[in-house]
C-alpha cells in the first residue's frame, strides 16, 4: 500500500509514477521498430539478463508508439527502441521512465545503471514469456 500512495503523490506532483527498480516486474522494455529487428533486440535480452535483468520485447505488430505507449501504461522503467541506428552504432535509445528523457548507451552501460541500482536487493527472474506475443491476454 506504501508504494502505491507514494507513486499517487508522484503522480499529483506532476511525476510519472514509478515503482522501484528492484521491485518492478519487468525492468526494461526493448520495443523493436519492426520485425526484421527482433533477433537483435533478442540478443541484448540475452545480454541484459546474463547481469540479472527483467527483459522483455514487445515482438508484436504493433506501431512503435503503440510499444511504447502500452509499455508506459505497464510502468516499465526503462523503455528501449530498437531500429537500424541501434544496430549499426551499438547504442541503445533508452527512454527512462521516471524523468521522461532518452539518453543513447551502449547496453553494457544501461546494465551497469540497472545492476548498480539494484544489487543489494532480491532478485527474481521474470515469471512471464519473454516475448509479449507468448503472453496470456485478458481483456
């Protein structure tokens, strides 16, 4: 209940309402631009979570807002959109969540950020698909 009020007086303050890190199901999003994209944003999954990171991509055949958009909706605190610039610089367009802006990182440098803010919490591994088109949808 505590987490909830407190991410209630964020959002009254004008803030986007946030859980903590080590606390939020999903830690980051990579929302791949279209589907000839989803194998590499599959292998920064694979890199991301070697550091015990919740990832997940937003594989579906959806517009890249609508990725980002639901992904907003779910609180997701780090949101990564994966197209062509990405794949040929190696660094990611990482949205964050609680301030709102995107700053460009190479993935080694977004799991350090993840990793520093959550090691001396538990940690559990994602208990859904990592794919959103495996998930169970319920309307």
């Amino acid at each position: 209940y505590a987490l909830l009020e407190k991410a209630h007086m964020e959002q009254q303050a004008g803030k986007n309402p946030t859980l903590p890190l080590w606390l939020s199901p999903t830690q980051v999003r990579l929302c791949p631009v279209n589907d000839s994209f989803v194998p590499f944003a599959e292998n920064v999954m694979d890199e991301l979570e070697k550091e015990n990171i919740r990832v997940d991509v937003d594989d579906r055949t959806e517009s890249i807002g609508k990725k980002i958009r639901d992904a907003e909706i779910e609180w997701v605190p780090f949101i990564v959109v994966v197209g062509e610039k990405e794949r040929e610089s190696g660094k990611l367009a990482v949205r964050f969540r609680e301030t709102g802006k995107v700053e460009n990182m190479p993935v080694k440098d977004l799991a350090r950020h993840v990793t520093e803010k959550t090691k001396k919490f538990p940690y559990k591994q994602l208990t859904l698909p990592r794919m959103l088109t495996k998930r169970p949808i319920f309307n």
